[in-house]
C-alpha cells in the first residue's frame, strides 16, 4: 500500500513540476496571451507574413509606419544618399512614426517583423522599441531578406536591449503556414 501511494505521490508532483514550468512560457499559439504582431513592410512582403502570423497566434495586427512612407528612390540601396542608405548609415538614426492610437501595454507577446537592411533591422524598429515599454513581454523577431540572414539584426537588437526578453528570431522568406506554424509550436517548448 505504500509503495502505491509513494508512486502516486512520485506521479502528482511531477504534473505539478511540470504545470508550474510550463506556467512561465508565454503561449504564443493561441489565446491565452494576448499577442501582438507588430511590423514594418517597405514592399509589402514582410506585411504578407506578419498577416500569416497573426492569423495563427490569434494576434492583432500592428503596422509600424513611417509618419512620412518610404518611395522606391528612398529605398534603393544603391543610391549612398537615398532615404534608407543614410538612415542606415547612421545608428542613430530614428526615423519618426506615423501617430496610432494602439495601445500595446496589455499585450504579453510581441512578435517584431521587418526587412533585413544593410544586414540589420530598419532603424524605425529601434523607434518602435524606444516608443514602447516592452518590459515584462516576450519578444519574438521575424524578418524577410532578399539574401542576408536575421542572425545579426537578432544579435544587435539584444545587444541594443538587453533588459528585454527576446526569442531567437526566424527568418520567413517564402515560408508556408504550415512551416510557420511549426516555427510557432517551437517557441512554446523554448
């Protein structure tokens, strides 16, 4: 009779151990945190994957818009003075956004979309998380790329914030639904 309520024992705390862990991790794939997907798209494609996204985590959408749009001339990387190249060249470099009445203070996750530029995050996503307090959330960054990884723009925004909260980020580049739901479900057992 012991031996059977010791292994009952043993059997109910590691529920509980393992209820209390899973208590930490912010569920991002469905509704029980309330989840925000913030972006910002030059072209429209990270736009398109930012909608992908906030259909399967149940999120809301949120565009992080330039008060004054990017044209095709202020993004051609070619052109050393052209609007993209000098806010890039310059670290400091805010760009301002355009005014929202969204308030983000109740959102637990926030996934932070952008195009790769210059190997980095576009400067107006260091606006958008120097406009926010984003203490306490969970932070998951995802980008488009027509060539360069997300592996440095993720290590220099942790480098630039360090007191928040990220996940690895994923670059999503011609992902299908069922990838990116994949990636999703991953971050819910980090």
């Amino acid at each position: 009779m012991n031996k059977i309520l010791l292994s009952i024992a043993a059997v109910l705390a590691i529920c509980f151990t393992a209820c209390a862990q899973k208590k930490d991790k912010p569920n991002v794939s469905n509704t029980s945190s309330k989840t925000l997907v913030a972006y910002f798209s030059a072209t429209g494609t990270t736009a398109q994957v930012a909608r992908n996204i906030a259909d399967i985590t149940g999120g809301e959408l949120f565009e992080i818009a330039p008060q004054s749009p990017y044209t095709e001339a202020d993004l051609d990387w070619n052109d050393r003075q052209s609007r993209s190249s000098v806010e890039m060249d310059d670290a400091q470099s805010r760009p301002t956004l355009k005014a929202t009445k969204t308030d983000i203070a109740g959102y637990d996750v926030v996934f932070i979309g952008y195009p790769i530029w210059w190997n980095l995050a576009p400067r107006i996503i260091n606006t958008f998380i120097e406009s926010h307090d984003l203490k306490g959330k969970t932070l998951i960054p995802f980008a488009t790329s027509g060539g360069s990884s997300i592996s440095n723009s993720v290590s220099e925004l942790k480098k630039s914030y360090p007191s928040l909260n990220w996940k690895e980020g994923k670059l999503l580049n011609g992902m299908s639904n069922d990838a990116i739901q994949n990636w999703i479900t991953n971050l819910n057992n980090q």
